[in-house]
C-alpha cells in the first residue's frame, strides 16, 4: 500500500503551477473519487512540467506511468505515457517548442489510430 503525504500534495495543488493534466495525476494517484471529470493531458512544456514536477515532489513516477498506461485513462494518455522519457527529456534541456510539437505529433498519431480502430 503507497501512504501519501496529503500535507505536501496539498501545499502543491495550493501554490503550484498546476494544470487540468498534472490535478488529474494528482487526485487520481491520491485516490480521489471524483464525480464525471475527462481529466486532461498536457499539451505544451508548463503543462509538462507540471506533471514532471508533482511526479518529483511525490515520488510518482512509476506509479504514474503504471496508472495513466492502463485502461481507464484513454488513448491520449496512453500514447503519452509511452513516450513520456522522451517528452521529459525535451523539457529538461528547455526544448519548449520540441514539446509541443512531440505532443501534438503523439495525439495526432493517437487520434489517427483510434479513428482506423473504428
């Protein structure tokens, strides 16, 4: 069983740069229930970094790539989730524009693939 510390997730969520995707990776590793909620995935390198920051202050990293692969949390997050090393590592050298432009490329290919599965 993973024990959180509530006291510093919250503290992030109240002082962060925070983001639909990094409160969705919040509150869904956290065991929050919540009522309908699509959630969201990033789209450029402050959502990334977001995410890439909660998952370092957690200790969340392979539990979020465990979690946010699986059923449950839709192709977008799926195709991202699987290139996530890749995606971390354009931020962590300030490649703002290479993000985005990975990210766009991965939902495209995401979108495509669901729409041929059809």
């Amino acid at each position: 069983m993973t024990v959180i510390d509530y006291e510093k997730l919250l503290n992030w969520l109240g002082n962060s740069a925070t983001g639909v995707s990094s409160e969705d990776i919040a509150y869904t590793l956290a065991g929050v229930k919540r009522g309908h909620w699509d959630g969201g995935v990033p789209h450029d390198d402050d959502d990334l970094r977001a995410c890439l920051e909660l998952n370092d202050l957690m200790g969340w990293h392979e539990r979020f790539k465990a979690e946010f692969a699986g059923p449950g949390h839709g192709h977008y997050w799926n195709a991202l989730v699987a290139c996530w090393d890749e995606l971390a590592s354009l931020s962590a050298k300030g490649d703002v524009a290479g993000v985005r432009e990975r990210i766009a490329r991965i939902i495209d290919t995401a979108n495509r693939i669901k729409c041929e599965a059809k």
